[in-house]
C-alpha cells in the first residue's frame, strides 16, 4: 500500500515536471516565432529588476516590487499585500504548467509594470529566466 | 377568554420579534434567524472559477456584498480594476459576471445581503462596498489606528484581517478579531 503511494506520488510528479517543460517549451517556440531572437535567461533576468515610472503611482514599479528579486520567496501583492506564491518552478510545482495563466499574468503584470504588452522577445527572456529557478 | 388572552400575548411576543429583527444590533438577527428560515450573513463563495481568478490577488468577496448594478459596472471595467490590471479573456469574464449577477445582494435570500440592498437606492451602482451604507454604518464605531493606521490591517478592504470567518459569509460581531488589538465588542 505505501509503495503504491509512493508510485503515485512519483508518477504525479513526473507527469507535473514534463508538462510544465512541455508548456514553457511550447511558448518558446511560439514566442521565438514572432521574434527571431535567441531567448537568454540572463536577460530576463535584468529584464526583472528594471523598474519603470508610472504617472499615477510615485513608485517606480517592476516585477520584483511584487514577486521580489528571489523568486523562490513569497512575494506581496503591491496594493492589497495578498502573499503571492512563489513563482520559481523548482519550489512551486503548479508554476509554468498552463500557457493560459501564463499569458494571463504577462498581459496584467506588463501593463501594470511597463504601462504596455511585452513583446515576444520580453517574454521570452522572462520565461527562459523564471523556467531556471 | 383564556385563549384570547394567550393569543393577544403570542401574537404580541411575535411583533416585538419582528421588530427586534428589523432594527435590532446584527448579531442578535444571527441568533434568530432560524425563526424566520433566512440565513444568516451573506452566502459563500461558492464558483471555483471566480475563487481562483479573483482570490490570487485578494480576499474573495462574496458577490452577495453588493448589488447587480455594482458588479456588471467593476466587470465592465476589469484593465482599470481600481487601479490594477485585472483583464480576463471573454469566455471567464462572461462566466464570473454571470455567477456575480446571479448571487449579488440584489438577487440573494441571506440576511445581510437583504440588508445591503436595503441600505440602497435601486439604482446605486457603488464600486466598493465601503462606500455602502450598511458598510459604513456597520463599521463607524472602528477607530483607524485599528484598520487603516494599523499596520496588521492597512484597510478595510482586507475583510478576512479581523472577520475570521468572512470566507464562510460570516461577519458576526462573535468572530471578530482585529490583528495586534483582540476581539471587538461594541
């Protein structure tokens, strides 16, 4: 009975780590179709610190004002200081496992930092850097 | 004659009820409401969509907190959401308005819903439910260094800081507790 869980745990996991390589990998491609640059985890990574200005809030944003600069920690929603789970794939299983939210969160998140979409390039340095945590 | 006399009391016992629950503090409403079969509070979240899509940024608020008018205008409205990008594709948004409309204060049975609607003219359409005035009435008594000025709080948006049971619809006086001050009785 407890190698039976075991197993399953095991196959769980497994098929949650594939599918989630399966969907960064599937938007990669998507993403390097429409923009035909070589997606670099690095850049990603400057990508997410830099802040930006916007009129309405004195605050420069960007994404770490949120999920902060480790994305292994519990991040904090800027307004209502809801904890935001963390976003780094190897301490929270369900992260990059669905290309909906994923898309989702680049629309919200890019307007609310950037005051505009992200490019296909943007995100895919975002994605190449967030995959790696 | 006998009966008459205990008729007269029954029926005098059942007004004065009534009465008590029409105008009297929430908390003894809570109490009765079996008497009058409508529930108490306001009802659950109970659309695991709406809980999902709206919950990852804050507490999920229960649609029967304001009436249809104010939800149709706030899903209207989702890439300015006080401030906040919040856009949905056509198919959940459509699905979260209609779970929205469908349980506001406007079309629920719960007591405090009832209550909400109430406290409204029929065509108010308020944004935030702090700005409504069984909202207000409810909470006038609540100093700001507890809400506003406490740090543990920060807002009166964040109903589930004190309500401890607000994820059950719950908001009796009974189950409060306010973060760094203790429980609440006024």
């Amino acid at each position: 009975m407890k190698n039976s869980y075991l197993l399953m745990v095991l196959v769980l996991s497994t098929y949650a780590s594939v599918s989630s390589a399966d969907v960064v990998e599937q938007l990669l491609v998507e993403y390097s179709g429409q923009s035909n640059v070589e997606f670099d985890s690095n850049k990603g990574k400057t990508l997410w610190t830099k802040s930006y200005n916007d009129n309405k809030d004195p605050q420069a944003r960007s994404c770490a004002t949120c999920h902060t600069e480790n994305l292994a920690a519990v991040g904090k929603h800027a307004k209502t200081r809801k904890p935001i789970d963390p976003l780094a794939p190897s301490i929270n299983a369900e992260r990059l496992t669905d290309a909906k939210t994923i898309e989702k969160w680049f629309l919200r998140n890019c307007k609310w930092t950037m005051g505009r979409e992200c490019t296909a390039e943007e995100k895919g340095h975002f994605l190449k850097f967030i995959s790696a945590q | 004659m006998k009966y008459f006399t205990l008729l007269v009391i029954a029926f005098t016992a059942l007004v004065l009820l009534s009465i008590q629950t029409s105008f009297g503090d929430e908390d003894q409403d809570d109490h009765h409401y079996a008497m009058f079969k409508r529930e108490p509070g306001v009802e659950p979240v109970k659309n695991p969509l709406y809980e999902q899509e709206c919950s990852s940024c804050h507490f999920a608020y229960p649609p029967g907190l304001l009436p249809e008018a104010s939800w149709r205008k706030i899903m209207t409205n989702l890439n300015d959401h006080f401030g906040e990008n919040a856009e949905l594709g056509d198919a959940d948004r459509l699905a979260i308005e209609e779970y929205l409309v469908n349980n506001s204060a406007t079309h629920s049975e719960f007591r405090r819903s009832k209550k909400i609607t109430r406290s409204l003219s029929p065509s108010a359409a308020p944004l935030r439910i702090t700005e409504l005035p069984y909202f207000k009435h409810e909470h006038d008594e609540i100093p700001s260094r507890l809400v506003k000025d406490n740090p543990k709080v920060g807002s009166f948006s964040q109903c589930d800081a004190c309500h401890q049971d607000a994820n059950k619809g719950y908001f009796s006086e009974n189950k409060i507790k306010i973060p760094g001050y203790g429980r609440w009785d006024d």
